[in-house]
C-alpha cells in the first residue's frame, strides 16, 4: 500500500506545481494585457472546454460554474503550467474535478486538450463511453476515471495514449474482455476493479512494466496464467481480490520476485500454494482468503523475511509446516481459521473436510499448467462445493 501512497502523493505534487504556476500566470496577464488569447493552445482549451461544459447536466457544487470567458487557466478544475515543449507557452496541464458529482459525458472536443498530463474525475457521474479524440492527449501522464458511470467494452482508447503511467478505471461499467495489450503498454499502474469486465485474463502478453495491478471485483473466469511470471521485473501489487478465478496457483507465481501484496482472495483456487512462493523475499502481505486451497501452509512462506501479515482462513488447509504453526510469535499478523488443521481452534467440520480431501486436484493436468492446452475456463467441479455445515 505504500506504493499506492506514493502514487498519490505525486499526483498531488504534480498538482500542486501546477496550480502553482497557474496562479502565479494569473497575477502576470493582470499586470500586463488584458486582451484575448493570444495562444492557440488556450484558444484550442477554451472551445474544449465549453464543449464539455454543454454536456454538464448536473453540477451540485457549482464547480463548472466560473467556466465563462477565454481565462480558462482561472476556471476551477483547471490547472495551467508552462509548456514542456516551450517554457514561454502557457497550456492547459491538468483537470481535477475529483468528488465533484459531475453528471454529463466525455465530448469529443475534449481531444483539444492536447497539452493534458493528467485528468482527474474521481467520484463524478459521468457516463456514456470515452470518445476516440482522446487518443489526441499524447502527453497525457495519469487518467483517473474512477467511481463514474463509464460504460461499453474496455476503452482501447486509452492504449493509444504514449505517455500514460496511471491508468485507473476502477468503480465502472466497463465489460467484457481485456485487451492483451493493455498489459504490453508502458504503464506503471493499471486499476481496473469493480467493473464487470469478464473472460480470461491474457496469458498472451509480453513487455509488461507496470508495479501495481489491481483486477479485482470483477467477473473473470478460468485461471492465472503462468505467464503472469512476465511481469516479474515490476510487479509489487498484484491484487485479484474476488476476480472468479479457479484452477491451482501456477507456480510461476513465485518468479514475481518484486511482490510486496499478493491477494488472492474470494476466488476458487484449489490443489496446493506452490512451494515457490519461498522465492517472495519481499512479501509483506499474502492473502489466501476463501479460497478451496489443500495441502500444507509451507514452511518457505512462513519464513519470508518481510512477511507482516499472513491470512489462509477459509480454505481446506490439513498441515502447518514448522513455524507455521506458531507465527503470531513471530510478530506476524495470522489468520489460519475455518480450514482442516487438527489442531487449531475454528476449523471446519470433519465431514466438511472429507468432502473436499477425499478429492485431491492433480495440478499438473490441470488446464492452466504451463503444459496443458488452454480450454474453457475450468469451474472447481461439483464435487469440490463446500457442502452444507451439519446442522
Ligand atoms: C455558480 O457559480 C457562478 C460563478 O462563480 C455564479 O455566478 C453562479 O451564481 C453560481 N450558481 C449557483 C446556482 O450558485
Ligand atoms: C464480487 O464481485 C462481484 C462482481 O463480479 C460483485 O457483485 C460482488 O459483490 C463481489 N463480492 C464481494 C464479497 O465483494
Ligand atoms: C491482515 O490482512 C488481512 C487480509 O488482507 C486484513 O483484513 C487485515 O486487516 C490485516 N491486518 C493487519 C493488522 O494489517
């Protein structure tokens, strides 16, 4: 989560220089002109932005209401800094109208934004779907469209984009597939969760750069693919929370060597946790939450150096390898209730156990192996559902 502090802690960096220099532009046109722009770029601004303006149909807070007149660098939710192409030129850099309940669409005149580097429309009600001119904002750096009303199929859109680092789409209604794309573009952050995005994640990707990857609260289907292991050389956050994954962990789960949070849970992961999750020196969170995972709680993971916080409730666990058994003594924060072990307190029933157990999951036919052909998405099998606690 440090990570996510750092990404925000830029942003209001960014924010703040620009606004900086936006004000200080301000105090500078009074002093010298009062005539209209002469800048084609906050000329371009300006027709961008009372286009949007006319497709406001609600704005509780007043926000676009000094959206009147060529000073677009004073318009609330407008932030003007320098040019990075020529330091002379004032441009329109960035908009914020985060939280600003906003209701209306993306025109397509907003492509004459093109000086952009960030847009920020956290927590608004904007709808409809992302309009191609956007491929136009080749600057644009981070694109936070979260919590808003964004609909149709994955917004290839913003793939175009060359300068984008931060892409957050997450609290929408995008559907359907991912693009394999998405994931072979310079991206340092993707959030796509809480959308109703469905189908298989990619397994055919390459070239992925990005730290923080977070799916979850989604509708995907079938298992995490091995080739997860190209995003090695990046990934610190990998957070698939509730993404209707089944099938067992790929062991090359164990590769993303960079891994800070790992959470998989609410998903229907079964057979074993490969041993090669020993290979996480930097594992600070993992978290296997309601899943149907078998087996024993490895020694390997137990022992990681950075582990703060592990969690392998809800699963059908029957063995706690070594220290496991007593990690709360190492100062880490356990949760190993309502599994299969023995000796635990608030574990399953025996007869909920045997109807899992007496199935072993052999992972090396399993459909997501490194070997096996992809086919259907695989379900855990009938005889895998948890049965009904005894009454
Ligand atoms: C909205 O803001 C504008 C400009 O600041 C102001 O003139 C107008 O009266 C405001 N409207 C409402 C309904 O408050
Ligand atoms: C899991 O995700 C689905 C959408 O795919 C959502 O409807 C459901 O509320 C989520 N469950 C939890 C526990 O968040
Ligand atoms: C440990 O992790 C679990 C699951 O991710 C979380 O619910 C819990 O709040 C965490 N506890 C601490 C003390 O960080």
């Amino acid at each position: 989560m440090a990570l996510l502090l750092t990404f925000h802690a830029l942003t209001s960096l960014l924010l703040f220089h620009i606004s900086f220099v936006s004000t200080a532009t301000h105090t500078h046109h009074h002093h010298t002109s009062h005539s209209p722009n002469h800048n084609q770029h906050l000329q371009k601004a300006y027709h961008a932005l009372q286009a949007w303006k006319k497709v406001i149909y609600s704005d509780p807070k007043n926000l676009t209401g000094d959206w009147i007149g060529p000073s677009v660098c004073s318009y609330t939710g407008v932030f003007c800094a320098p040019s990075p192409s020529d330091a002379n030129t004032i441009v329109v850099a960035g908009i914020d109208l985060n939280h600003g309940d906003i209701a209306g669409f993306l025109p397509e005149p907003i492509g004459l934004l093109s000086d952009l580097a960030l847009i920020h429309l956290n927590s608004n009600r904007f709808c409809g779907i992302l309009p191609r001119s956007l491929s136009q904002l080749s600057l644009l750096y981070e694109l936070d469209l979260s919590n808003n009303r964004f609909v149709g199929p994955f917004p290839d859109v913003v793939l175009s984009l060359p300068s984008l680092k931060y892409l957050d789409l997450r609290y929408n209604e995008f559907e359907g597939p991912l693009p394999p794309k998405l994931f072979s573009n310079p991206l340092d952050a993707i959030f796509v969760n809480n959308n109703r995005l469905t189908s298989l994640i990619p397994r055919d990707f390459t070239g992925t750069t990005a730290s923080v990857v977070v799916f979850a609260n989604n509708a995907f289907s079938g298992c995490l693919p091995p080739t997860i292991a190209h995003f090695a050389d990046t990934l610190e956050e990998l957070l698939l929370i509730n993404s209707s994954l089944s099938g067992c962990l790929p062991p090359e789960v164990g590769y993303l060597y960079k891994l800070r949070v790992l959470d998989m849970s609410y998903n229907s992961l079964v057979g074993p946790v490969p041993y090669s999750l020993a290979g996480l020196g930097h594992l600070e969170l993992l978290n296997l939450d309601h899943n149907m995972f078998t087996g024993t709680v490895p020694l390997g993971v137990c022992v990681l150096p950075s582990l703060q916080n592990l969690t392998v409730s809800d699963n059908y666990f029957y063995e706690e390898e070594g220290i496991c058994r007593d990690l709360t003594s190492r100062g880490i924060v356990f949760d190993d209730s309502n599994n299969c072990l023995p000796d635990k307190p608030h574990q399953r029933s025996q007869k909920d156990c045997e109807v899992v157990l007496d199935h072993p999951v052999d992972c090396y036919d399993h459909e997501c192996s490194a070997t096996a052909p992809q086919a259907s998405p695989l379900t855990a099998g009938p005889s895998l559902a948890p049965a009904p606690a005894p009454a």
